[in-house]
C-alpha cells in the first residue's frame, strides 16, 4: 500500500469519526436555544481564556527547550513555539502530522537533525501519556464516580483504570531510566539485518538515540516534568476558567476539581484520530457535564463549542502567522512527512 494511499484512508477514516462524533453531539439540539446561549455568553471571560491556551502552548516550548538540550544547547523558544504552533495547525487538519511536521520546520530553523529532533517529539509524548496517567490517578482517588457515564459496568471498569494507569506510570519511569538498556538491546538485533540496510539503520538509531539522551541527564528530569505538570495544570485552567462564561454553570460542584475531571475526559477525546478532535471533544465533554455536574445538553454543547473553538482558532491564526512569516513551504513538509513515515 503506497503512502499515499495510507493518507487517503486515514483521512476518510478520521472524517468519518468526526462527523459521528458531531453528530451525537448536535443530535435533537433546539438551535435556536443554542443560539441564545452562545448570544447570551460572558464573552469577558472567553478573552481571559486566550492568555491561557498561549501560555499552555509556550510552557511546551520551553519544555521541548530542555528536552533538546543535548542536541542543541539554548534553542531559541521562539522557534521552538513556532514549530508548536504550526505542528498543531497541521494536526487541526490532518491528524497526527504535526508530530512529524514539528522536527522538519525545527531542523530548518535550528540547524539541526530531524531524526535527533523527532526522537525528542517521541519523549515529549511519553512524558504527556506520564502527565495524563498520574492525573488519571488523582481523578479516580478523589472522584471515583467521575469516568462512570463512559462505561456500561462503571464499578467493574474503576479498578481496571486506576491499575492500568499505575501500570502506564511505572512502564514509562521504567523506559525513562532503562532506556541505555533498551537501546543496547535494539542494537544486538540490528545485527541480524541485511548488510545494504544497516548503515543507513545504524545512522538513524545514532540520531534516535541522540534525542534520547536527555533522560541520561538527571538535574533536567525534576524540571522537565514539573513543566509537564504545569502543562496538565493550564490545560485544567483553561477548562476551569470558561465555567464563568454562563451563569448556570457558576455553581460550587463545578469548581477546579471539576475542570480536572474534564481534563481527563478532553484527553481521551483527543487521543481519538479526529482531526483536531472535531466532534470527539463536542460529544465527550458534554456528556461529561451533563451525566457528572448536571448541566442541561444545550449549555453544556455551548460550553465545548466556544472551549474548542478558541483553541481551535488561536492555534490556527499563530500557526498561519509563523508559516507566512517563516516562508515555510508546503511540498517539503509533505515531503518530509512522507519519509518520516517511510523510515
């Protein structure tokens, strides 16, 4: 099967689930009520949530900073913020491209190897299934009942999550602090392949590697997932802060507590290959706030629509920014996507 074929199924797969998801979401709705809940919202309080969803994002960069470290000491964060930005830009239209658009845009800023670089997006994504699995945790210790509305056999599933999310805490801690191990071993079997393959294999394992080495580093470590946490914590803000955009919402049950709950729950959403969860996040979160905190469908569907939408639209419009202004070209970022995928 030829990439590009791959693409074009993916893509109609991920529009398939989208449109789905959207339509659960929106399904019965009275759009005129839905209107006067979007027309009668405190968009005072949808402008506080910009500098949040910003400074999420360039929390991330100045991880992605520290995470880069052995490859290239003091990258600028304003390159790394626009390989985010645009990366995310990227993955609101085709899902999971950005991850391999960001060590291309990177390696073109800052000089440096893409594969190293792409080694380094990999950690990054380890350490966000970290961060997700340690808040999973917090959530079911504090508020058990929070992930019932998702499951037929709610009691059956709570025990099944909370092991499966310690296990997900110990696996990664093991990977982080065994990864030389890890390494050695991937290199014995590389022995065994065909002699024309295993330069350009034992190149690209060098530079794998490479964007591994941060972990052997360990004054970086507490740093490094501190900013994961602060990333989860901003994350929560910004579901916390836009409970005050409707006056039904402003009640003691929906308190920052809550925002975590839905945190977890927006996760999971975006984990599922819809473009920028498109409708995943819709049908998700407002199930959520219906079944848990008993917000009525429509404002609860007004609250995703206007939390997604910001997000949505700042991503896009500072991702559009830096693409214009780095002239950043289109068919090497295809390009590049495709050996990546290739590799």
């Amino acid at each position: 099967m030829t990439t590009k074929t791959k693409h074009l199924i993916r893509g109609i797969l991920s529009t398939f689930l989208a449109l789905f998801f959207l339509y659960y979401a929106f399904r019965g709705v009275n759009y005129q009520e839905l209107l006067t809940a979007l027309k009668g919202a405190n968009y005072g309080w949808v402008i506080l949530l910009i500098p949040i969803v910003l400074m999420s994002h360039w929390v991330r960069a100045v991880r992605w900073k520290y995470l880069m470290e052995p490859i290239k000491p003091n990258c600028s964060i304003r390159n790394l913020f626009a390989a985010v930005m645009i990366g995310y830009a990227v993955n609101n239209v085709v899902t999971r491209v950005g991850e391999l658009v960001r060590p291309y845009l990177l390696g073109n800023l800052e000089h440096v190897s893409r594969t190293a670089t792409l080694a380094t997006v990999v950690v990054e994504r380890i350490l966000d299934l970290l961060s997700f699995y340690i808040t999973v945790c917090f959530v079911l210790f504090l508020y058990p009942t929070a992930l019932d509305p998702f499951f037929d056999e709610p009691t059956a599933m709570r025990p099944i999550l909370l092991l499966s999310s310690l296990g997900g805490i110990v696996f990664f801690l093991i990977l982080f602090f065994q990864v030389e191990n890890i390494f050695r071993f991937i290199a014995k079997v590389q022995t065994i392949v065909p002699e024309k393959y295993s330069q350009r294999i034992q190149l690209l394992f060098e530079s794998f590697y490479r964007g591994f080495e941060i972990v052997k580093v360990k004054k970086r470590l507490g740093i490094i997932l501190f900013l994961s946490l602060t990333i989860q914590a901003l994350y929560a803000l910004g579901m916390y802060e836009p409970f005050f955009v409707f006056t039904s919402m402003v009640k003691p049950s929906l308190d920052f507590g809550a925002s975590v709950v839905l945190l977890v729950v927006s996760s999971i959403a975006w984990i599922l290959p819809a473009p920028g969860a498109l409708g995943t996040y819709h049908s998700f979160i407002t199930v959520a706030l219906v079944k848990l905190y008993n917000v009525d469908w429509t404002t609860a569907l007004s609250y995703t629509i206007i939390t997604h939408e910001i997000g949505y639209i700042i991503v896009m419009v500072v991702g559009a920014y830096y693409y214009i202004h780095d002239h950043i070209n289109v068919k090497a970022i295809t390009q590049s996507t495709t050996e990546n995928e290739q590799e």
